[in-house]
C-alpha cells in the first residue's frame, strides 16, 4: 500500500445536513486516530455520533488490510446526498416547502510512515 493512499469508510444517506456535519469533521480532521476518537466520545452532538461510527468502520477496514501503525484521519468529507421534499400547510391555503437533507460522509485513515 502507498503511503499518499488510505483506507476509507463511507455513511451513505445520513440523515443530517451537511451543514452540521462539517464544523465537526474540521475538528478529527488531519488527527491520530486515537484523538479523534476521544473527540467524538464526548463531542455531545448527533453528528458526531455518525462520524465515531464511520471513523470506526474505517479502522475495522485499516485492520483488515494490515495497515494498523501511526493511523491517523487522512480526509474527512461531507457531501450533500439526495434531499428529501416536504410540504407544511399553513392557514389561507398556503404551504412551505421542508428540505429533509441527507449527507454522504466519507472517512480516510491513513498510516504516517516517517513517525
């Protein structure tokens, strides 16, 4: 395996925005495994919740592949999944549209070799 390549883990269609995925994602970014970890067991959010699984995932795959030492979070992305439409009803025969969005999160983890 080449060091610039990863193994990674992907949450297809989670049902939570983009949006409020990303600041957490910003956070595990580029860290050891083991401090990302830490991070998202007591980060209180729902996000956090789906990126410890999908970082987890990630690692059971690094496992698997016997890529285990100096594993740290390589890339952690966001991308917008297809968005559920709704209608809510309101008085005098008016509606307003509720976007339902849905999010792809992809986790690559890496080995560092010089360390």
């Amino acid at each position: 395996m080449k060091p610039s390549e990863g193994v990674r883990s992907v949450c297809k269609y989670a049902r939570i925005s983009p949006k409020k995925v990303m600041p957490v994602l910003n956070m595990v970014r580029g860290k050891k495994v083991n401090d990302a970890i830490n991070f998202l067991t007591f980060d209180p959010t729902k996000a956090s919740e789906m990126i410890l699984k999908t970082l987890n995932s990630a690692i059971a795959n690094a496992r698997q592949k016997n890529v285990t030492n100096n594993l740290y979070v390589q890339k952690a992305v966001a991308d917008t999944a297809p968005t559920a439409k709704r209608f809510r009803f309101g008085s005098r025969s008016h509606s307003s549209r509720i976007l339902k969005r849905n999010t792809h999160i992809t986790v690559v983890v890496g080995s560092k070799e010089g360390k």
